[in-house]
C-alpha cells in the first residue's frame, strides 16, 4: 500500500512537472536537484515531456547525468542538433531514434566514442548510410543495433564486424550478400539476426552455422531454398521463401520454439519437416502456403499457436488438429475450406482454446453448438460466414427455431466476438443480454436497427461497440444508453445519423471515441472541438434534440418490434425522408395538399 501510494504521488509530481512550458521553466534551472534524480524517474519525466511536445534540444543538457534510456521514435525534430547534446549524455545505455527521418549520418559523429551505449536503435532512418557506420563502430560497448531500412550497403554492413559484443543485430530490408554476412562471422556473439529481403543464398546461408549462440534468425523475402542445422536456433521465419529442406542435418537438432513459413511455397512437401525437432514447438505459422499435406501436425503435441489461415486443410484432415489440441490456445483456420463438420471433429478436443478465427470458413450456425465446448475460448472470430442466429430443429413432426447464440452463453470467459458480414437481424440477438463479460463485440450489417443498439446497453462490461452500417436513427442514437465501461463506438456507414445527433452524443459520453464519417475526433479532443467554437453551445435543433431523446429514454421497444425501413432502398428512404421534410413545413403553413 505504502508503495503504491509512493508511486500515484511520483505520477502526480511528473504530470504537474510536464503541464505547460511555464512549469518547465520552473524547474529546469534547478540543475543540481536533477543530476541527482534518479535514473528511472529521469527517464519517465523526460517521457513524458516528450509525449507534451514539451521536448527540445537545450532542455536535454538537464539530463545528461541522470537519464539511462531515451525513446525519441518518429519525432520528426530530431536532427543534428539533438545529437549533439544526447552524445554528451554520460550514463545513456538505451537510444531509439527509430523513425527519425531528419537523422542524418553526419549528425551521428556526437554518438562516437560512448561509453555506456548499448543499445541503439536507428529503423528506418534513411538518411544514414555507410558513413554513419563509420562513426558507430567507435562504440565498443553496443550490444543491440537495428538498422532495418536504412541507407546501408553491403559495405556498410561488413563495417559491424567491429563491434564484437553485438547479441542482437537487425539488417532487415537491407542488401546484405552472402560476402557482407560472410565478414560478419566474427561476431560469435550473436543470439538475433534479422536479414530480411537481404540478397542471401544458399551459399551464403551456410555461414550461419558459424554463430554459435544464434537463437533467432529471421530470412523472410529472401533466396534461401535450404537451410543448414543450426543447434542453438529457437526461432526462424522463412515467410514467403522457396524452401526445400530446413536444418538439414544428423547431428543435434535445432530446439525449435517458434516456426513462420507464412507464404511459403514448399518444393519437397514430404521432407519439408523431416529434419525439424518439434518436441517443444509452440508457434507454427503456415498461412497461405502450398502446402497440401497435414501429416506432420501429429508429432506436434506442444503447439500453443497454430496459424493455418488460408490454407487447404478441409474437414478430412482437421482430425490431424485435433490430436494436439490439449496445448492449442489460438486457432487460425480462416479463409479455409473448414465447414462445421471440421468444426465437429474439434469440439471436446481443446480444453484450453482462447482464440478461434474462423472468418471466411463454410461454416453455418450449426457450427455454434460446436464451438460451446470449447470451454477456455475468449475470442471468437465468425465474421464473413453463413451464420444467420438461428437454426430450424426438427422436433417429431413440428419444426421448431432456435436461436443459436444461446449456446455461447455456456462461454463464461468470452470477452470479444466479431459477427461482421453475417447474416444475424435484430430478433435473433436476444441472448446477447446475458453475456455479462463480454468486452469487444462487432457487426457490420445492413439489416441491424436501433432495436439491437437499444438492447446492446445491458452489456455491463462492454468496452468497445461496433455497429457499422447498420440502419440507426437519430432518435435510436439517443435512446441509446451505453455502459459506463464502453470506450470506443463504431458507427461508421451508419448512414442515416446527422452531424447533430452525432454532436449531441459526443457532448453527453465525452469518455467514448465515437467513429463515423461525420467525426473525426478522439475522446480527449471532443470537448468544444465537435462545435465550430468550443465556446459555443449546440445549436437549437441539437437542443430539441436532446429533449426528444431524453423523453424518448423512458419509452421500451416492444419485443414484436418491426423496423419498417428495411422494406426499402437506401435510395428510397432518402426520398422519403425528404418528402416527409416537405410535408411537415406545408402543414405547418396551414396549406392544404
């Protein structure tokens, strides 16, 4: 309790340090009081004066003795000039200027010669070449650099070899060739190298068994078609590449963790897995691949993550998942050919499921029942499926329709469920009332109405709403009564809403992120920025608005309920809701039609 207290008055004290460039100005000549605040509070109360816009070059000098790590990612600003007083930083082990598009090469001279650096991070930094290597590899001390998409040549590269205490080492979209990794075997050690899209080869793949301790190795986008055995190799990404053989060898094999072969295009499907040691296998990523055979999934009993999204595993082979689903805790099977037969084969045989993805599957709402015996599943993904809401269940010789989402009520751990692109309506959603932990729930239908909305304000823990293009009125809006927990509502293609309506509600739960083409704010901005002048107040018909709605609070949707618009085209309900316009200003006028 003691430290929790302690921790709420550090955040009170860095939050009241980083208000307003005046507070700054308060403290900042307080010199001697900050070189002695300690490390960790130096560098959160920099965090957050970055995150203020509050950050520039000369109130860095404040830090210098005291800072440790500094994260500047996609600051736009930094250049030269920033450098210059971040190399005079004494203590400075951790540097991520990732993003940081002014960064040149020359402005990296005031890093030479750091002592304490041992991490620095320069992705996607174009503007530094090989004559910024030039100035780095007089850090003796770094042990992680990432240079992904940088300026860098083969040359550049070959440079690095200097600095012999690197562990991790990120090459990735640069032109690395089998010479310029070759000049890198100095480096012994190296536990992560990432080289994807380099110009590798086969030959120069061999080379890897010369990192003794390389436990991750990521070759995505590049030539490699085999791979030699690596004995200390924990992960690799081989996403689309060629392969023909992996970790081909007799003596011990890789310790494999994790494997993504996303996109690849498999030569000897027979022997793809052959030589792979998959006892303690817990991630296996074979989306969209060529693959055609399934066989070697049996021999892997500690899959944790299975991804096989896009794939061509039908019904006849999903039995081959449910062998090792004791482990399985996430399930990608969209976009293949899995009906709910498949989904039949898999019930009872993961215990422990917390993510299903069946987007884009055969599947209908027979599949439902199915997927209620998976007791662990907290994320549930049906989105573009046949899956209606209800089933018809014959009864001796009556016909009888259930609702089908009363099964997943069984599901007491259930947290996000997307229905977008099905085929559910408003009457079959009553059973939503009673999943209480539900957080995240989506839709993107054309035949919801307010009706659905309404019924959605009972989700006492809802975090995030999304109803999109669904038929919602102005009046439905505002009957609306979100949650106190709802954080974000997406109601973008609801076409029907006005401005003001959406004006009105952003005014009365400023704590929710309303999305739709109309608004364009966050829940922090919506305070007097939805108006033109936030010393305005809503207009008039917004006003009457509000009134309309609050009255209209008290009146219950009949269960019976019809929503006649969807007799008609989006075309057809704007004429009518201009001749309804037209027909109320002419009766008010007393004419006569």
């Amino acid at each position: 309790m003691e430290t929790e207290k302690q921790s709420e008055l550090v955040r009170l004290c860095i939050e009241a340090a980083c208000e307003s460039r005046e507070s700054v100005e308060k403290w900042r000549r307080q010199r001697r009081s900050l070189e002695r605040l300690p490390s960790h509070l130096a560098d959160s109360l920099l965090l957050h004066l970055c995150r203020r816009r509050l950050l520039f070059p000369s109130l860095l000098e404040v830090f210098k003795y005291s800072v440790e790590a500094i994260d500047l990612r996609g600051e736009n600003s930094v250049d030269a000039e920033w450098m210059a007083y971040l190399g005079a930083f004494r203590y400075l082990r951790s540097l991520n200027v990732g993003d940081c598009h002014r960064l040149t090469s020359s402005a990296l001279w005031a890093l030479a010669g750091m002592t304490c650096l041992k991490k620095l991070d320069l992705s996607r930094c174009m503007k530094v070449t090989d004559a910024g290597v030039r100035h780095l590899i007089s850090i003796s001390t770094l042990e992680k650099l990432f240079v992904s998409e940088t300026g860098l040549t083969a040359n550049g590269v070959a440079l690095l070899s200097s600095l012999k205490k690197l562990s991790v080492l990120d090459l990735g979209g640069l032109p690395v060739t089998d010479m310029a990794l070759n000049s890198l075997q100095v480096l012994t050690k190296l536990q992560y190298l990432d080289l994807w899209g380099s110009k590798l080869t086969n030959k120069g793949a061999a080379v890897l068994q010369m990192f003794p301790e390389l436990s991750f190795l990521n070759l995505a986008w590049t030539d490699v078609t085999k791979l030699p055995n690596m004995r200390s190799l924990e992960c690799l990404n081989l996403s689309n590449c060629t392969i023909d053989s992996l970790l081909e060898g007799n003596e011990d094999k890789a310790p494999l963790t994790k494997i993504s072969l996303a996109g690849a295009t498999f030569i000897n499907e027979a022997e793809a897995f052959l030589y792979l040691e998959t006892s303690s296998l817990s991630f296996l990523d074979i989306s969209n691949s060529s693959l055609n055979r399934f066989d070697f999934l049996s021999q892997m009993k500690a899959l944790e993550h299975l991804d096989l999204s896009s794939s061509m595993i039908e019904d006849d082979t999903v039995e081959l998942i449910a062998c090792i689903g004791a482990n399985l805790r996430n399930l990608n099977l969209s976009k293949t050919r899995v009906s709910s037969s498949g989904v039949e084969v898999l019930a009872g045989h993961l215990p422990n499921l917390e993510i299903l993805s069946l987007s884009g599957t055969l599947i209908d709402d027979v599949a439902i029942s199915y997927i209620s015996m998976m007791p662990s599943v907290k994320v549930i993904d049906l989105s573009n499926t046949d899956i209606k809401g209800f089933r018809l269940q014959q009864v001796g010789a009556e016909t009888d329709l259930v609702l089908s989402l009363t099964a997943l009520q069984s599901l007491t751990h259930l947290e996000k469920l997307n229905l977008d692109h099905t085929q559910v309506k408003d009457d079959v959603l009553r059973p939503f009332s009673s999943f209480q932990e539900l957080r995240h729930l989506s839709f993107r239908n054309a035949s919801l109405t307010d009706f659905s909305l309404y019924n959605f304000s009972s989700l006492s823990n809802l975090i995030s709403l999304g109803i999109r293009d669904a038929v919602l009125t102005n009046s439905g809006l505002g009957l609306f009564r979100p949650p106190s927990t709802l954080k974000l509502l997406d109601l973008r293609g609801c076409w029907l809403l006005t401005k003001d309506a959406l004006s009105v509600f952003c005014n009365s739960y400023r704590q929710i992120e309303v999305r739709h083409e109309l608004v364009s704010i966050s829940p922090s901005d919506q305070i007097g920025s939805y108006c033109p002048s936030s010393s305005q107040s809503p207009s008039r018909k917004s006003s009457r608005a509000l009134q309309a709605n609050q009255k209209q609070e008290r009146i219950a949707l009949p269960k019976s309920f019809v929503d006649q618009r969807l007799k008609y085209s989006r075309e057809e309900l704007l004429a009518l809701q201009y001749t309804t316009s037209s027909l109320s200003m002419t009766h008010d006028r007393g004419e006569v039609i």
